[in-house]
C-alpha cells in the first residue's frame, strides 16, 4: 500500500487479494473507515458466528380490543352564548380548567381553545 500526499489532500493505493490495484482519496478512506466502524462485528470478521438464536415467543392472549375512548357529551358540538358565558364566568372566578371542562362536558383542550378564542388567555412561546 502507498500513501501519497499533495495539496488535495493525498490518495492511497492499494493492491487488494485478487491482485487488482486500487486507488482511493484520503478523505473517501477516512470515511469508509468510519463506516466500517459502525457495521456490526460478524459484518466484517467472518469467523464470528452468525448463527440466528432461536428465540420463544409468548403464545398470543386473546385479541384484547382496546376500550373506546369515552368522549365529552359535548365534543365537537358548537358553543353556544350561554356556554360562552357560562365559560367566562367559570374562569374569571379562577376555577381550574378541568373542573369546568367536567362541569362544561367538554375537553380540557376544548376549554383552552375556546379561551384562546374569546381572548381571555394568550400563549406566550418561550424562549
């Protein structure tokens, strides 16, 4: 193998097993080298077993369906005056935002985006 070295950056030739020479930029070694490093080790030592393991999988339960996810009475319904009101009063005495989503019959994040809509809060991005 020969390592020559100019202004470009060098190159490297070589002369792999079946005779056939090669030549390779430095930065294009550097980085096969770096690839290489990442394989796994039975990639590039053949004599590392590669026999697959026999692995036991637990006998399958039942297909379990999930419960439905139980809805608000009032999801994606339209808010009417007196929800909106009901909504502005609830928050201005300071009820927290679960409480009137429960009394409300609606989401949490139904509550907020509602609020963010009569601009009674605001979202502030950190930074």
């Amino acid at each position: 193998m020969g390592i020559t070295s100019n202004e470009g950056g060098g190159r490297v030739d070589f002369v792999t097993r079946d005779d056939e020479h090669h030549i390779m930029s430095l930065s294009d070694l550097a980085f096969l080298v770096r690839a290489a490093a990442s394989l796994p080790r039975h990639v590039l030592d053949p004599d590392v077993n590669t026999q697959p393991m026999a692995v036991q999988s637990a006998p399958l339960a039942q297909e379990e369906k999930p419960e439905p996810v139980k809805r608000p009475a009032l999801a994606g319904g339209r808010w009417s005056e007196d929800q909106e009101a009901q909504l502005r009063g609830l928050y201005l005495k300071g009820v927290e935002v679960p409480e009137i989503a429960a009394d409300m019959k609606r989401s949490p994040a139904a509550i907020v985006s509602r609020l963010l809509v009569m601009d009674l809060v605001e979202v502030i991005p950190k930074r």
